[in-house]
C-alpha cells in the first residue's frame, strides 16, 4: 500500500467493511449484544434442518459472500419493517444501503433509529451515491467536508462515491476517497462502463450518449488504484451498461472485471432475481452482491444451494 493508503487508514477510527460496524465502546473491542446471543438459522442447527445438504456461509464478518440489501429508494422502509426484515434474515445481510440520497428525506430520529438497528444486528449501513449530487455544488471542498460530518455523526459507516452522471478525473476520486478515509469513514466507490448511469435510465436515454460506454479495462484500472492507492476494501459495480436497461448482458465485461481485480474487493450490482442468479450460477455462491431488500431470501436460498431457477436448482455447491 502507498504512503497516501497508510496515511488514510490511520487518519481516523476506520472501521473496515469486513469488520463489525458498530462503534467500539470506549476503545475496547466490543460488539453488539445482539451478535452475541444471536440464535443460528435452522440450517446450521442441530436441532434444526443441519442433515439437509447445504453451502456452509462463512460467518460474519465476511470478505466473500457479502450481501448488501438496498433500504429506501422505490419503495419505502421504516423501523417496523426493517425490524421484521433483520430480525429473520440478519444472519444473511452483511451491509444496508440507502438509495442515492434518500436518507435525507427522513426525519432525523427515525433515520437515527434505522442506523442503530442496523447495527444492533451487525450490519453496516451506506449511503448511496449522492456525493455525485454535491459536487456540483459551488465550494464543494466545505459542502462534502459537512456531508461526511453530518453522516459520520449519524452513524454511517460507508460512503459510496459514484460518478455515473459526471466526469472525473481519477486522481480527483482518489482525493475524494483520502477525504472519506480522513473523516473516519468507509469510501465505496462505485465504478461503471456506462456514462449517465443511475436512477434507472432508459436504454434508449443511454444508447443516446455516443460513446457512452466503455469496457472491462477502465474499470480495472481504476479499481487498481482505488485498491493499491487508497486501502479501499470493496468497489461497487454499477449495473446499467452490464445487465440493467441493456439489449443484451454485456457478460464479456464482468469476467474482465473479475479477472483484473480481486473478487473480494469487487461487489455487483444484481438488479434482478435473473441477474443474480447468473452471478452465483458463473462465479460461485462466494461473488458479493448487492439486491433488492425484497430479494433477500430468495439470493440467501440460491447461495445455500437449497434452491434456485431451472438452471441452479441443485447446481450450487462448495467445497470447505
């Protein structure tokens, strides 16, 4: 790592993706009460469903096999639903993410509240790419300094960096990742081959950008210094140009992402139970994704190798 990495790590109480998100109490090492006494899913339980054949998950914290869900965006969540949602599948969601800046149209308390459920069941909590959105702003060195004060005092943990709908040069990224580091904060980037990419662009908008989509290479590139440069520990990959608002899956550039970067420091972007399903099918029920929170149980399924489509059904295996 180079000196800029070193000195982001150890700028801040960095709390890293792989590690419990919840704030270490007094400096000890600490975790919630809640993860503590958390019952395992039937499953794994001897007393459960352990004689069914299964894919053994690694346990929490994860580097491989990460699911983040995504919160509020096209539909809403309040603190009862999510309640329902951790308190079954918790066991199966590693991060929660905020669409774009939808966290900003709460009231503070319930989205305090939300934050702390998340991580009362060891599940770190993300925004969405709305820093896109501040960077447009005049004097945007003072405006995102207090977006990340704001967020870190929220509880945030991750702050995903996306640039989908804007031109940057890398080493301006770069710094914006330094900056996210300094702050005590996590920095996701989001990468994609597809300018104008996000909130759901129609095909016919993105064909319209002439030369709007780039291959595998920018990608790899760019996560390379993200990784090697910065200590960055997960790099989000934008689903539109790939598998979303397509004619055809650009497959071809998945496998050159794959083959580029570490697939721990790599997460997709399956917009889709089809989409997500070819990921586990291609790569294996380790390659980390992010879903639909209504998609939870059906990924945690296919991952398991209890179920799955006419193609994965009984196909999904491991060996540990």
């Amino acid at each position: 790592m180079s000196l800029r990495g070193i000195e982001s790590l150890l700028s801040g109480p960095f709390r890293a993706l792989s590690t419990s998100p919840y704030p270490l109490a007094n400096g000890s090492d600490s975790k919630p009460k809640y993860a503590q006494q958390q019952s395992p899913i039937l499953l794994d339980d001897e007393k459960g469903f352990s004689f069914v054949r299964h894919n053994t998950r690694p346990p929490k914290p994860r580097k491989v096999g990460v699911t983040e869900i995504r919160g509020s965006y096209y539909s809403v969540m309040g603190k009862r639903y999510l309640k329902d949602v951790l308190e079954t599948m918790s066991y199966n969601i590693d991060g929660l993410k905020f669409g774009g800046g939808s966290f900003s149209l709460y009231p503070e308390p319930q989205l305090r509240e939300l934050i702390d459920l998340a991580h009362e069941h060891g599940v770190y909590v993300s925004t969405g790419g709305w820093i896109e959105h501040l960077l447009t702003h005049p004097s945007p060195h003072d405006i995102i300094t207090r977006y990340l004060t704001k967020c870190r005092s929220l509880g945030f943990d991750v702050i995903e960096i996306s640039s989908g709908f804007l031109s940057i040069p890398a080493d301006d990224w770069l710094r914006l990742v330094d900056l996210v580091h300094s702050e005590g904060l996590i920095a996701k980037p989001e990468i994609g081959i597809q300018f104008g990419a996000g909130g759901d662009t129609d095909v016919a908008s993105l064909e319209s950008v002439e030369g709007g989509t780039s291959g595998p290479e920018k990608v790899v590139a760019l996560g390379k210094k993200f990784i090697a440069q910065c200590g960055v520990e997960r790099i989000m990959i934008e689903s539109e140009g790939i598998t979303e608002n397509v004619r055809k899956w650009r497959t071809d550039v998945v496998r050159g992402i794959l083959e580029g970067l570490p697939k721990e420091n790599v997460m997709f972007e399956a917009a889709e139970p089809k989409v997500f399903n070819w990921y586990v099918r291609e790569f294996g029920a380790d390659v980390n994704l992010f879903v639909d929170h209504s998609q939870i149980v059906q990924l945690s399924a296919l991952r398991e190798g209890i179920w799955g489509m006419g193609d994965t059904w009984g196909r999904v295996v491991s060996f540990r």
